[in-house]
C-alpha cells in the first residue's frame, strides 16, 4: 500500500538545538532513496506502507546512536485505495484551486 506520511521527531533530553538530529535523519532519507521533504516543522515521506515505516524505525535508530535517551515522534499518515496519490500532486491540485 502506497502511503504519505508527515511526521515530526523531537529528540528529549539532548539540549535545544535540533539541527543535528534532523541533518542525521535527513542522510537516512536519502539513503532510503524514497521521496521525501523536509521543512521546517517536520518531514513528509511517501512510499510502500513498509517501507516508510521501517525508514522511520530507521531514523529513531540512528537519532538514539547519536546520544539521545528518548524521542517523541508525531506522525500523520494519508492513504488511497483507488489509486497511489504522490505529494506533489496533492500541492498541484490546491495550486490549481487558488484564488487569482
């Protein structure tokens, strides 16, 4: 099943900056080799269900090897069962649909 997930890993008990932790989580993503996108409050991935879930899974790993003892993560998940939706579309339609 293909899936758009959205999602926001908060590293606890590693001081304020997150920086590191999110350019960590991003090399993880591109080894993946799934379409992703990062911004400023969080990531989007899409991909197979599996995959994306073991890339997340994947990603507390290696925030957890970087010296944090706990992480919160929110995650939003989109899917379609009549066909597989890609993010870009999904922003191309509420382009289409703006005013002007």
């Amino acid at each position: 099943m293909h899936a758009i997930v959205g999602f926001t890993l908060v590293p606890l008990g590693s001081g304020v900056s997150v920086s590191p932790y999110i350019a960590a989580i991003e090399r993880v993503l591109e080894a993946s080799g799934l379409n992703f996108e990062v911004n400023c409050n969080g990531t989007n991935i899409e991909g197979d269900w599996d995959d994306v879930f073991a890339i997340l899974k994947r990603c507390h790993e290696v925030v957890h090897a970087e010296g944090v003892p706990r992480i919160h993560t929110c995650v939003q998940v989109g899917t379609r069962n009549d066909r597989d939706q890609r993010m870009a579309e999904k922003l191309e339609s509420v382009v289409r649909k703006r005013p002007g």
